[in-house]
C-alpha cells in the first residue's frame, strides 16, 4: 500500500492534516518553510515536530558543503524520534554527497535523500547505505515529467533495486495530478508525497463518468448564466 504524506510547512495545515488517517507523515524543505513565514529555522521546525502527531516528518540541511551539512544534520536528527533529514543528491556544484550519507547512515540518523532524478543517482546512494538504518530516497517524478523526461522508467529500476533493501522506501515527490496516487500504487511505490489540496481531491475519489459528466455540464451551465450569455 503506497502511504500519503502531506507536502507542506504551514502550521495550521499540518495540525489539520495530522488528524487525517489518510495521511501518514509529513514532509518539507526551505522553500517550503519560507514560504509558511518561518524566520528562525529550528524554533518553527520544533513547532511541526510537535504538530505531526508523532508521524515521520522531514527537515532538509540548507547548507552547502559537507562540514556544515553534517553539522546541520547531526543538529536536525535530535530534534524528534519521528524525524528524516534531508539531504540532497548533490551541493549546489553538482558534488555527491555520498561521504556525508554514508557518516550519517552510520551513526543510524533516518534519511531522506532528496532531488534525485536518475537510476545512476540512485545506485550511488545504495552504495552508501547500510540495509538496517531507515532511508528514504525522494524522486522528483513530475520536475522529470515538466522537462520532457519519462520518470517512470527509472522509477521501476529503482524499485526493483531496492527490494533488496527493507530498510528503504522509495518516494514519489513532485506530485502534479491526484492520478499520480493512483500510478504509484499501481507500480507499488512505497510512499508519495502530496500537496494538501491534491490530498483532498483524493479523498473524494470514486466518482462515475456518468457523476463527472452532470457536473461539467452543470459548471459550464451555471457559468453561462452569471455572464449573463445571449446569442
């Protein structure tokens, strides 16, 4: 079964999404967080920690280079039990970050190895991993997709890689549709990460073609009359 976690950092949302069964964990980046107004990184992640209801929920290092990431991550990883670090592919000048996964792998901090797009990336990153401490590796199946890319492709190689590895799940990130749910669970994707209003189109899944029709037509029928349309 391919668990939902909601994508966000807004307080008020993820209060309400942790009440949601549906939803098994949460997860963020600096974007993310910038977005939602935090002005000091840690005092508002604190606050989420606490919001999530115990479900796994995600902080990504903001560094760029390895001393200060591992400095961020070791710093990161105490804030909570139920907490994944995230720790992108790459730095910003496109340098591995193997080194800085396989330490932290090693002192048994839960990761979430963030914007990898590639099989190859993937390999890389199974070459640094131990098969007991939690992982979880982040594809960024539709920024693939809005580059013209086929992600399912390297999506399918991953997860037959990682079958071998119980300790890691596999996460379907970059959500463009609520169809998306529906192809990772058909492909058996571990988790997908999902903005809060794609999860709530979700929920109302299960609608005839016959339902979805009446009520095209009816929106288009309702428009027409407020604009007050004469021919």
């Amino acid at each position: 079964m391919t668990k939902i976690f909601c994508d966000i950092a807004d307080e008020k949302l993820i209060r309400k999404f942790a009440k949601k069964k549906l939803v098994k964990g949460f997860t963020t980046n600096p974007s993310l967080m910038r977005k939602a107004g935090a002005k000091n990184y840690k005092q508002y992640a604190l606050k989420l920690v606490k919001l999530s209801k115990n479900k796994p929920i995600s902080f990504e290092v903001f560094a760029d280079d390895y001393i200060s990431m591992k400095k961020q991550a070791l710093e990161i990883s105490g804030w909570g039990k139920n907490i994944y670090v995230k720790i992108p592919v790459v730095n910003s000048k496109n340098k591995f970050t193997g080194n800085l996964i396989k330490e932290l792998n090693q002192k048994k901090i839960k990761l979430n190895i963030t914007a990898v797009y590639n099989f190859i990336q993937v390999k890389k990153i199974l070459s640094c991993i131990d098969k007991k401490t939690k992982c979880i590796i982040s594809i960024f199946i539709g920024r693939a997709g809005d580059a013209g890319k086929d992600p399912i492709i390297n999506l399918k190689k991953t997860l037959r890689a990682v079958k071998k590895f119980k300790n890691v799940e596999i996460l379907w990130a970059s959500v463009r549709e609520p169809y998306n749910y529906t192809q990772a669970r058909q492909l058996g994707c571990h988790i997908i990460t999902i903005p809060p209003l794609i999860i709530e189109k979700i929920e109302k899944f299960g609608k005839s073609y016959s339902e979805l029709t009446r009520e095209t037509v009816l929106n288009f029928l309702e428009d027409s009359k407020k604009s007050n349309f004469e021919l």
